[in-house]
C-alpha cells in the first residue's frame, strides 16, 4: 500500500495492519497516509488539503 501524499510504500505488521493512518474525506473515501507525513501534517483538514 503506497501514501496518497509523498507515494511512499506504507509498511505493514505481520496482520497486514497499516503502520500509519487511514483519513476520511467528505465522500467518506478512506485514503491512507503514512507515518512521515501524519508528524508532518498534524491536522486532518491539512492531510486533505495535500491529498
């Protein structure tokens, strides 16, 4: 699974659980986003914002 910001492999656990974070849009579409950029972007309209 890649991040909808930066296009970075996402890394999983050994249950194919997303070592990140997973933001809903308005539509109620699920886009995942990884670790580096969630520090980065610390609010979830600023997440949508770069998505």
């Amino acid at each position: 699974m890649k991040c909808e910001i930066c296009r970075k492999r996402i890394e999983e656990t050994f249950l194919k659980k997303v070592l990140g974070t997973y933001v809903k849009d308005k539509k109620g579409k699920k886009h995942a986003v990884c670790f580096e950029c969630q520090k980065k972007f610390p609010t979830k309209e600023e997440l949508l914002k770069h998505i």
